[in-house]
C-alpha cells in the first residue's frame, strides 16, 4: 500500500521527501509513545520540549509545510497506534513544529462521557487555533490546567 497523499497536490509530489518524512514522524511517534508507556507524562513532556529547541529562525512557517507536517503525523498515527492516540500525536507535532520555529502549546481537557465516565482528550493549538485533534475539541472539553505545570 502506498503511503503518499492522494489529496496533497499543491506542489510536485517528491517521493523521496515524502517517504523521508514519513520514516522520520513514524520514529518519533513510537518514541513518545514509548516514553508515556514507560514513563510519566510530566517527564515525556519535558523530554518533547528539551529536544525541540528551533534549529531554524522564521517569522512564520509555511502553511504548505505546517499542512504536510499535520498529515503525516495524522496519517502516521491512524496505522500506528490502536488506541488513544491524541496525546501522542500532539506531543508529536509540538516536537515537530517547535523545531521549525513555531510557537504551539498542547491543551489537555476533561469530561464526563454519555455514560457519566470520565473522558480526557488532548489537542495542540497555535494561537487559539486547533492545528490537531478536532476543531471541536476546546468546545467539549473543560480545559485541564494544574498550578505550577505548564502542560505546553
């Protein structure tokens, strides 16, 4: 099955970049993965922020490249991981958005399901803008802030 956007066609398609990408958002993924399995969220977090300090200086990313860097993480994510996948996919556009420079946060809420359980989701936001984990998200769910942590 062939992994390229079949939608993606504002600029020539370079298979080599895209498959490059794909390889490079398919390894991060199972790491941060990996570290919420293994460790906490607070030490995952702050793994993803030490590690992404921009290695470039733009004013504002492109929105082509932002739109390329969301579908990989997205399309990444549906094959890889079965099960609650927003945390991981935020944590992984954060790392790679901040290393391009761009200015996002993760936003973690809660609340009560149809059921009356308790449901918790999370989304990554640029400037009040939901770039991944529904455009709804910040409408249905509380927002989760505890003193003393930033949780972007």
């Amino acid at each position: 099955m062939l992994l390229l956007p079949l939608k993606y066609k504002q600029r020539p398609i370079k298979p080599w970049t895209e498959w490059r990408l794909l390889i490079r958002v398919a390894a991060l993924i199972g790491c941060i993965r990996l570290g919420l399995q293994v460790l906490s969220y607070k030490r995952t977090s702050a793994l993803v922020k030490r590690t992404s300090n921009p290695r470039m200086n733009r004013d504002e990313l492109p929105f082509d490249e932002r739109r390329r860097l969301i579908w990989a993480v997205r399309a990444l994510s549906k094959r890889m991981l079965n099960t609650k996948p927003c945390l991981t996919q935020s944590l992984a556009l954060l790392w790679l958005l901040r290393r391009r420079g761009e200015d996002v946060h993760v936003q973690i809420g809660v609340r009560k399901n149809d059921a009356g359980e308790f449901a918790a989701h999370a989304w990554l936001e640029k400037e009040g803008r939901v770039l991944i984990g529904g455009q709804m998200s910040p409408a249905n769910y509380a927002l989760l802030k505890r003193s003393g942590v930033n949780l972007s």
